[in-house]
C-alpha cells in the first residue's frame, strides 16, 4: 500500500494531460491481458509474499501504463515502478535473509555498548555473557527488519528527490547504518537491563524494546541526515579581476 499510495502520488505531481491518451491497439490489449492475469493471480493466492505475489505490483503498474500511455513511456515511470517492486526489498526473501543477518556483528556490538556503559560482558558467538546472567541475540532481534525498513524509506526519499549516484548510494548506507546503530543500542538496552535488573526484563522487553519508539527513532535520524546529504550546496560567487585587484593588496601594481 505504501508503494502504490508513493506512486499515485509521484504521478500526479508529474501528471502530463498529453502523456495519457492511451497506447496502440496491440499495447492496450496486452495491458490489459497483464493487468487481468495480475487480478487473477491475486484472487487465487494465497497471500503472504510468495515470489510470483512480490511482482504482482510492478506488472499491475506495468499493465496500467500500457494501456493509458503505451510502452515508450515505460523509462519516463522509472520511479514508480521502483516504488512498486517495494514488495521485493521488504521483507526480504527468506533466503536472502540467511545470507545477510547480522547476528553476530549485532552481538558483538552489544558487547561494546554495555561494556562502554561500565557493565562487564564477553561474548560466545550469539550469547553475551554478564557476571549475573546472560542474553541471547535471537536473528529477530539481529536489526535486518528495521535496516530493511528505513533503507525503503529511502529508496521512497530517492524516488521524490533525484540526485546523483554518489549521493544516492549515501542515502541507501544511512539507512542500512541507521537501523543497525539503534537496532543495536536497543538490545544493548536490554542487556543492561539484563545485567542490572533481571526482573524487570520482561517489562522492557514488550513495552519499551518491543515498542514503535525504536523505528521512529531510526527514521528521525536517517530523516535528518537526509536532509543534509540531499541539501545542494550553495554556489560560491565567483570574484572578478578587478574586484579581486581591488582588495588584495598583492595584486599586481
């Protein structure tokens, strides 16, 4: 729903009365051929995010362009298309997932922040280990789903304000960091909690760890450096001859 609502959207800020007067013939039967397969195969699903549902957005889309626009117009609606191959980014796949979980590394950081904050811990592979108890960093709890997250927001973020490659791979990696970062400082919460007061886990675990609190955070973070890294900057003035004679007293005489 994000992508398409992202995508009507997007359209009617670029909306051109003369882009839309329909394909050819052969274009708008077979939209709408891919437009009706797309409406059968989401009444015959089973829902969930089998692989054939994760595409059924983008050829909707694609089926609908066709028929209003033809297929010359398909590289103009580059951006909602990205945004209606969402489904394919979250969540991803589940073996993908298994390649990319970083637990471990999730672990090892948790390790650091309770250490910093003067609670003594080591660590076995995916358990940490405190002098009065221990903590498990289960893949649930590895921050994939809130790296994934934020990194749609900002393919979201790339879509309504373009900008060049080297900025753009930057806006990918603060969502990917962000949601790491504070993913880990929230089970590093946890674990100081673990470590201090055992009987309160529970408490912090379902209502302040498990809470929304987190991704609004990672979200208002990755927002705000967005803003700097999508901000150009301004043009230097560029000073004339003269001027530059004028006010330098090395200038030539």
């Amino acid at each position: 729903m994000l992508g398409w609502g992202a995508a009507l959207w997007l359209t009617w800020i670029d909306r051109d009365p003369r882009a839309y007067r329909g394909g050819q013939a052969l274009e708008t039967v077979l939209g709408a051929a891919i437009l009706s397969a797309t409406w059968t195969a989401t009444l015959a699903g089973r829902g969930g995010y089998a692989l054939l549902n994760r595409f059924l957005p983008a050829m909707a889309g694609l089926g609908l362009l066709l028929m209003a626009a033809g297929a010359h117009r398909c590289w103009d609606h580059r951006r909602q298309f990205a945004l209606l191959s969402l489904t394919l980014l979250s969540p991803l796949p589940f073996a993908i997932q298994q390649m990319l979980m970083p637990t471990r590394l999730t672990a090892a950081m948790v390790t650091r922040l309770v250490g910093v904050l003067g609670v003594p811990a080591r660590r076995a592979e995916t358990v940490i280990v405190f002098p009065n108890s221990t903590l498990r960093v289960y893949d649930g709890c590895s921050g994939l789903k809130l790296m994934t997250q934020v990194t749609v927001l900002a393919v979201i973020v790339l879509c309504f304000f373009p900008t060049s490659l080297r900025r753009a791979s930057i806006v990918l990696a603060i969502g990917v960091v962000m949601g790491f970062v504070v993913n880990a400082t929230r089970v590093g919460m946890l674990g100081f909690v673990a470590s201090r007061a055992p009987s309160e886990f529970d408490y912090w675990e379902g209502y302040v760890a498990g809470s929304v609190l987190f991704p609004i955070v990672a979200t208002a973070l990755a927002g705000a450096l967005w803003k700097v890294v999508l901000t150009p900057c301004p043009p230097i003035p560029r000073r004339s001859a003269h001027t530059s004679n004028a006010t330098n007293p090395c200038g030539s005489q």
